[in-house]
C-alpha cells in the first residue's frame, strides 16, 4: 500500500519556487504540514496562502547560519516538531576555473553545499526528537562532472560526500538521510542558463542519455515526495541517473578520458567565449512579470 504523509511535519528549503515550490505543493496534497523556508518573501507568502492554514513561512538565507537556525526554531515551534525536512540550495555561476570570479565560486559552494551543512546542523536536534528523515538534494553532477560547471560540479559533489558522512553519524540517532540526484530539470537555473550562453543546450545535447534529456519539475518533484514518504535513501531523476551512480569510478577513469577531452574541446571554447561577452559569472532569476523589478534581479534559488 501506498504511504503518505498525513499529519506528517516538513520543512522545505528553497521553497520559494522550482523544485522546492513544487516539493511543498504534493506533499500539502499529501496531507503534511508544511515549513517554507526561503528568500524571496511575497513568493512565499502567497505560497503558504494557496496551502492553506497547514503551512507556515520564514525568510532566511542558508549563507546566514543565526537567521537559518531562528527560522528552523521557528517552524519546529510552530508545527511542535519537525519530522522531514527537504535540504534543497541549488544556484549556478558561469565560468570556467581559469576564468571564473572567486566570490561567483565561492557563493555557489556557500549555498550548494555550506547551505546544507547549516540546514542540517540547525534541524538535527529537531530531527532527533522525532527520528526523522532528511532528504538532501545533490545531482547527478555529484558523481562526475562536466567542463565548464566547476563550481556546481565541486559542490554537489560535496554535498554528496557531506550526506553520506552526516548520515553515518546520526543513525544512532535514529534519523535517517536520503539524497536526490536529479539531472537537468525545467526550472529556471536550466532555462537561465540555456537564455545566458546558447551553447549550453547544444552541450547538453552532445551528453549521452540521461544526460541529454530534460526532466519536468513536476516529476522531479513527485520523485522527491515519494522518497520522503518511504524514507528512501537515494532518489533518482530520471531514473537513469542510478547508473551513474554505480558506474563513477568507470565515468571518472583513463578508459573515459579520451572522450571527456574530445568532449571538453569541443563544448568548453564556446561557453567561455559567450560568458566573457555575457560580463557577468552570476546567474540571475530570469524576469517573472509578477515580481518587481528587485526580485526579478535576485540571484536564483532553485
């Protein structure tokens, strides 16, 4: 029989829009009570509004570790517990590492992967009352990655890492950890990127399968709901991407070496060139007609 999550408690990160916001959307329709925690406060809001009395909002940045544990706090207070939470900080930046600005690395892997390390720290307490679970979103980038996505790559990567090491120091606990790996998914990070520097869609498409294929928000989202309500310790998007996952040291190997270059030589030229004529390394949110015109400048929290 299927599980669900009724009367279950959930703090969703990122929630604001892309897969946090659709996150919070299935599993309300579930039956949990939800915990948005984000930037972007009047996207939030109205969220919180469309799911009715169950849910609750804070604004908080995972790069403020005092402001993300008051808004944890917060949540836990207000639901009296948490037993799920959705660690999901994912933003890009442009630029190879020879070219790339140090603070545009530097704020990826402070959100992508610092992000999760505060999220976790400030939940665990929460989490160990009620031998809850995590489900912490990586990529498939977590297990190879691609020239030209350095910064996102080296993140996810650690988050990866991060989860596994978390997940062995607190199953005494009684929490359990599940990581997601999705590969390209429709939000605006991908779309974003495919406006910035056209050749990144003719990149993805030189990738074999699944790395050439798109998934909707909507499935990857429906994938994510489902791991929390079986406490899944990996989730998949497409499904695929497993392989990737059993065959990294192959992926990461000298038998793989030769076409990784061809590859590279061939994508890696072509990105730098349309990122130096772009002159910005950050990604923004692309323009939304409801926003004003200072959010639609925010950088992307997908």
């Amino acid at each position: 029989m299927k599980r669900d999550l009724v009367g279950r408690k959930v703090i969703v990160t990122g929630a604001a829009r892309g897969i946090g916001e659709q996150v919070a959307r299935l599993a309300a329709a579930q039956g949990a009570r939800l915990a948005l925690i984000g930037l972007e406060p009047d996207r939030l809001r109205a969220l919180s509004e469309e799911l009715g009395p169950s849910a609750h909002w804070c604004e908080a940045d995972v790069r403020d570790s005092a402001g993300l544990r008051s808004a944890i706090d917060e949540c836990a207070d207000v639901m009296n517990g948490v037993d799920m939470v959705v660690a999901n900080a994912g933003v890009a930046a442009y630029g190879t590492v020879r070219h790339a600005d140090e603070a545009s690395f530097e704020r990826v892997v402070d959100i992508n992967l610092n992000g999760v390390f505060r999220t976790l720290k400030h939940a665990t307490p929460h989490l160990q009352r009620s031998r809850g679970h995590v489900l912490i979103v990586a990529s498939a980038l977590s297990f190879t990655s691609i020239g030209g996505l350095a910064s996102y790559g080296a993140s996810k990567a650690g988050v990866e890492s991060l989860a596994l090491a978390y997940r062995a120091e607190v199953a005494h606990l009684g929490i359990t950890v599940g990581l997601v790996h999705p590969s390209w998914i429709d939000t605006d990070l991908v779309r974003g990127a495919e406006v910035d520097i056209p050749s990144f869609q003719q990149m993805r498409r030189r990738l074999p399968y699944p790395g050439n294929v798109t998934t909707s928000v909507d499935r990857a989202a429906s994938a994510i709901v489902d791991g929390l309500a079986y406490r899944r310790g990996r989730v998949y998007v497409p499904r695929a991407v497993a392989v990737a996952n059993w065959a990294k040291a192959l992926l990461n190997s000298p038998v793989v070496w030769p076409w990784t270059r061809r590859f590279s030589a061939a994508t890696v030229p072509a990105l730098e060139t349309e990122v130096a004529a772009l002159g910005r390394n950050d990604q923004l949110v692309p323009e939304l007609p409801h926003l004003s015109e200072n959010d639609q400048r925010s950088p992307a929290h997908i």
